[in-house]
C-alpha cells in the first residue's frame, strides 16, 4: 500500500483525503473498513515523514514540491495505472451527478480543487481526444460546475471554465455554460452565501 499510496499522490498532484485513498485502493474483495485502516497506519507510520496533512477535515500530500518532482520521476510511481484510477474516480462521482452532502457522501474536495487543474496540464501535454473529452465533459458538466461553486467558490470554477475554453475552442457547451455562470455570478455568490448552491 505504501508505493500505491505514493502513486496516487503522484498522479493526483495535490491533496487526498484518507477516505479518498481508500476508495483509489479499494479491492473488490476486500471491506471498506479494513481498507480505511491499512490507509490510516500508512499515512500515521510507514510515510508519515514524506506527507502532510492540511486542511480540516485533513487532506494529505506530499511535504514538499521536490518530493512530488522527485516521485513524477519514479517509474513505480509515475504509472498511468494510478492516473486511470483517479479518471475512473471522477467518473463514478460524475455518474451520481457530483452530489454536495454532509460526510463521505459529498463529491470529494479534490474532484473540484485540484483534478481540474491537473486536466489542464494534461491537456497542454497530451493534446489527445481522451484528454480534451475529459476536460471538455467536466467544464459543460453543470452539476459539477454547481458542486465547484458551492465547495471552492465562483472564481475558481469560472477560472477552470476560462482555462478550459482556451484549451477546446471549439466546445460549444463549454462556452454556453461559462456564458450562463458569468452573467449570474453576482447571483450565485449571495446563493452560495446563504448555503443555496446554483
């Protein structure tokens, strides 16, 4: 578990909650509880002096920039295994339509903080169709883009939309949905205040 855990915080490149781990390291055969339990002595012993936590409820990653340079590096580490593991991820949260609830039921923070941008940088190295679908199903996604607003706030989610847009031109949802949350961004702001969402 403990080279895994260091891959998916390599291909996520930014924080996980321990909960997220154990899902990203679930085995069918295996129970959940038993899992959340390998990922939490994992995180508290075997790597705790490379990760930290931050955040509350807490999210870890590694300690340093370096160490995530240095475990992009890493053969073991920079798998695409890892990195197809968290697209099927944000797929099965996209197929509950990116739910914002109290508890583990809530579309994980990560799905709407950092995976965006990580999208963004693929896309600018691998231009490929499966990555430009990626990005482009995720920024004319309404339901994520109302669970990004009610979770990060407007400014991030129409950044991600700018970005996205700038990278797939030609995405006619895309720029029809960044064309609606623009207009009632004043809107959406006082709605995320009062715990509205979109």
């Amino acid at each position: 578990d403990t080279v895994e855990i260091g891959g998916l915080l390599t291909a996520a490149a930014g924080p996980l909650a321990a909960d997220d781990l154990a899902h990203l390291l679930a085995h069918p055969n295996e129970p959940a509880a038993g899992q959340r339990r390998q990922v939490h002595e994992a995180l508290t012993n075997k790597v705790a002096r490379s990760i930290e936590a931050i955040g509350q409820p807490a999210r870890f990653q590694f300690a340093h920039l370096t160490l995530l340079e240095h475990a992009a590096a890493h053969p073991a580490l920079n798998d695409s295994d890892y990195r197809d593991r968290i697209h099927a991820w944000a797929q099965s949260w996209r197929n509950h339509r990116w739910p914002v609830r109290r508890g583990a039921s809530s579309t994980p923070r990560h799905l709407v903080e950092t995976y965006p941008t990580r999208l963004l940088a693929e896309a600018d190295v691998t231009p490929e169709a499966d990555t430009q679908h990626r990005l482009s199903d995720l920024a004319s996604d309404f339901d994520w883009v109302d669970a990004a607003i009610r979770i990060v706030g407007i400014d991030p989610t129409v950044a991600f939309l700018h970005a996205s847009l700038q990278r797939v031109p030609q995405e006619q949802r895309n720029r029809e949905l960044l064309q609606i949350v623009t207009a009632a961004s004043a809107d959406l702001r006082r709605a995320v205040v009062r715990g509205e969402g979109t």
